[in-house]
C-alpha cells in the first residue's frame, strides 16, 4: 500500500527568494490546509478574486465532518444535518459555484417541527415574527399555558435583544423564564440539542439565544428548513473544488500538513513551494496539534485544547424500496432516535432511513449492531409495515463538534503569527458549531488574507 503524501509548511528564519509575478511585483499565493466547508469557503471567496490558492486535504473526499461515505453503491453522509434559510453565506456561495442549469441541491420547505407521536408544529406563511406565533399556537401536544409561556419568553428575547447579561445553561435559562416541562420537552429541548449538539443542561443559553434570534426571530424564510437531496461533499465542496480548479487554483486531495514553519517571510511546502499566506481550516483537535510546537501561537493551542467535544451518530436502516416515512425529515420521541430522514424522499434512495442521534447519551455505550437494532425497534413501535431491514450501518464521528458550554472562549481567525489564520466552525463567532459558522469562518478568513496582503 502506498504511502498517503505529506507536506510540510515550513517556518524558520531562512531566507526565501521571492516568487515575481510577471511585472516584477511580489506574487500572493495562498495555501488552505483543510478542505471541508471552512477551507472550501475561503478557497472560493480568494478564486473569486483572482488570487492563487491550493488547498491540501488529508482524505481522498472533501467536506470534512460533513462529507459523502460510500456503501455498497450509495452515497451516504458521515453525519445527518439539515440547512436553514438563515444560512446566508452558505447559500450564497453555493450559488456562486452551482452551474447556470444546476439546481442547488436543497428542497425548501417551511418551518415544521415534527415530534411524533405527540407533537406537531407548523409555521404559516406570515411575516415573521407572526410566523412563530401562528406556528405555536396552532402547535398539537401543547396545551394553552404551554403556548403562551412559549411566546412569552421569545417576546422577552426581543425585547432584550436576545442578548443575556451572563451566560447560563439553556436548562437554567428554561427554569428562570418558567418555561413548562411540556414545552421544554417537545420545543426547546429538541432544538437545543439539534442546533448546539450539547445537551442543555450543559449548552450555552447565549448560544441559544443566538440561534432563536436569526433562526426564527428575522425574516420568515431565515426559519425554512432546506434539506440537502444530494449528499454534503457534492452540495457544496466538491462543487467548490471545481470553480476554484477553472481559475487557476489547485485542490490536492490525500495530502496532509502534519508541521508548521516559517521561511522568512514565507509559508514553504514540501518540494520547494513558497507561499505568502496560509489558513488552517481543519477541525479544532487537528489544528492545536500544529500550533502546540510553536512558543508564539502557545496561547491559542491552549484555548482550543481546553475544548470538549459532542458526538453525532448517524444510523442508516435500509428496508425495502416500497417502505417510506410519513415525512421526508421529523423528529421522534424515543429513548434513541431523535431525527429521521427518509433518503427515498430527498435523495432517490428508496427504502434507506436515515437517523440522527445528536450530542452525548448511553447510545455511545452500545456497539454499532445493537445501536442499529435498537433504533429499528423504536422505528417499527411508531411506523407500520416496515419490516425487517435489509443492512444497517451506523457512522459515529465522535468528535463532531465542540460542547457549546457558557462562557467558552474561541480564537480568532487571526493568529500572532503574521499571514497566518484560523478557519473553522469552533472559531470566535455568536453560532454553535454549524456548516454556516463553518462557511462564515472561512469567508472572513480570506477577507482578512486579502486585507493582510
């Protein structure tokens, strides 16, 4: 078996000779480490602006932790996620990099919450925030109390701007507003869990607040739900490589960066490649790994080491192709199960079911078998007719995304070290770790490479 390539970015006090454009003038070139939605991101935003960049991805597929696993023939997702319409910059860029006659990849639909079997929400199609307010009071499984208190507290958000004076857990915040147990049950609780991937007992309420405030407290259609119908390395990354390849760029997959240097004022790669500028955009456990070495960038490595991280298992059950959900995605209310996707629905996949299981919980305890079964049964006590399933498999990325705790201190996109940044979902931001705080990272990555020429 061949040996996966390595690079070295190189930093040492050496002097470097100068790549020229052709009028004699300094050339700026770009190196991206990290070819997931943060890397692919910047890698966009710099192609659009003419400038070189090479983007080097350790695996042989793009998208990081939300990128496209192959299964006997099908093209699965490492993790179960949906879009908002408030993922602003991710829709844009997507736009940017689809071809004219491409469609975007991404069925639209208002927002439904589905907790089955007892609860049910629906937004109509109203300014928002009269959207929320039709959607909860018309919500099945809460009664009038629920409702109101619901209201209430979001209500109580905008008139303080959604911004808390310390931060709490989300658990703490619940009890201090007097939401009910039925409402935090089947409305807060879920979407804590599916937006921070932290439970709330432990998840930051300004984080929370956060997402409820651009979520569903802005524009009516910044609460469509968008579900992806192909999979994650095609809905954007993949696409991404390709704009940034006709314009001069280079992606080069199955190459790592596993150490960090300086050569004067250069970044060096193996074989003698200089450039001006360099982001990591890798995951957080992966990037302090290539700060720790280095005395001036010791403070940051120590803040993301302080990190904890979540899990999020993905449980795909292949039944027959005639077997369906009532919903193309909804919500159960089970012991395990918490999401479920019906891939025959979205993405032409008939038969395969695919379930999310969100943040820390006794699924980790389980081996993959017995976390299939389980899951199946649960599905078979609340959906008629599915029968057994024909193959299983179950996708754990353990490390999936840091736990959103109050208080956490981020770095930065800028490091001490000049023409260096960070890019990433854990980077300094108002969002939980999601592909649109992935995107925004990257964005504001090559701004500032662009800025720091």
């Amino acid at each position: 078996m061949t040996e996966k390539p390595k690079a070295v970015v190189g930093i040492d006090s050496s002097p470097v000779t100068r790549h020229l454009s052709r009028d004699g003038n300094p050339r700026m070139r770009v190196a991206i480490v990290g070819g997931g939605y943060a890397g692919m991101a910047a890698a966009v935003e710099l192609a659009k602006r003419d400038l070189p960049v090479t983007v080097f991805e350790a695996g042989r597929v793009l998208g990081g932790r939300a990128r496209r696993v192959e299964l006997d023939g099908k093209s699965l997702d490492n993790g179960l996620h949906i879009l908002l319409g408030a993922y602003r910059e991710t829709l844009r860029l997507i736009d940017i990099v689809k071809e004219p006659e491409e469609q975007d990849g991404l069925l639209r639909l208002p927002l439904e919450l589905t907790l089955h079997p007892h609860f049910a929400m629906k937004a109509p199609r109203l300014p928002a925030p009269l959207h929320l307010l039709g959607a909860l009071l018309g919500a099945r499984g809460l009664g009038w109390r629920d409702r109101i208190a619901a209201a209430r507290l979001m209500a109580w958000a905008r008139r303080k701007r959604f911004r808390l004076p310390t931060d709490t857990t989300v658990e703490s915040f619940l009890a201090a507003k007097g939401q009910p147990a039925t409402v935090t049950r089947f409305l807060w609780r879920p979407l804590c869990i599916s937006a921070l991937n932290t439970l709330p007992e432990e998840a930051s309420a300004q984080v929370f607040l956060n997402v409820l405030r651009d979520g569903l407290d802005a524009r009516r259609s910044d609460s469509d739900m968008l579900l992806p119908t192909m999979d994650f390395s095609a809905l954007f990354p993949e696409r991404a490589a390709r704009y940034v390849r006709e314009r001069g760029g280079e992606v080069r997959l199955g190459t790592s960066i596993d150490t960090i240097r300086r050569a004067g004022e250069h970044f060096e790669l193996a074989r003698g490649e200089y450039f001006t500028h360099a982001i990591l955009a890798l995951s957080p456990h992966r990037v302090g790994a290539l700060l720790e070495p280095h005395p001036v960038l010791l403070p940051v490595a120590k803040m993301i080491g302080e990190f904890r991280y979540q899990p999020i298992y993905s449980v795909y059950l292949q039944y027959a192709p005639q077997v369906q959900l009532p919903f193309a995605m909804g919500g159960l209310e089970a012991p395990y199960s918490q999401w479920l996707f019906d891939r025959g629905r979205l993405c032409g996949q008939h038969g395969l079911i695919g379930v999310v299981i969100s943040a820390s919980g006794a699924h980790q305890n389980l081996p993959h078998d017995a976390l299939a079964q389980v899951v199946h049964e649960e599905l078979a006590e609340n959906f008629r007719n599915l029968g057994d399933p024909l193959s299983h498999r179950v996708i754990a990325e353990k490390r999936a995304t840091f736990a959103c705790t109050p208080g956490l201190a981020r770095p930065d996109n800028v490091t001490p070290v000049p023409h260096l940044f960070l890019a990433g979902d854990y980077t300094a931001s108002d969002y939980p770790a999601t592909i649109e705080s992935a995107v925004r990272s990257g964005v504001r990555a090559a701004s500032l490479v662009t800025q720091h020429a």
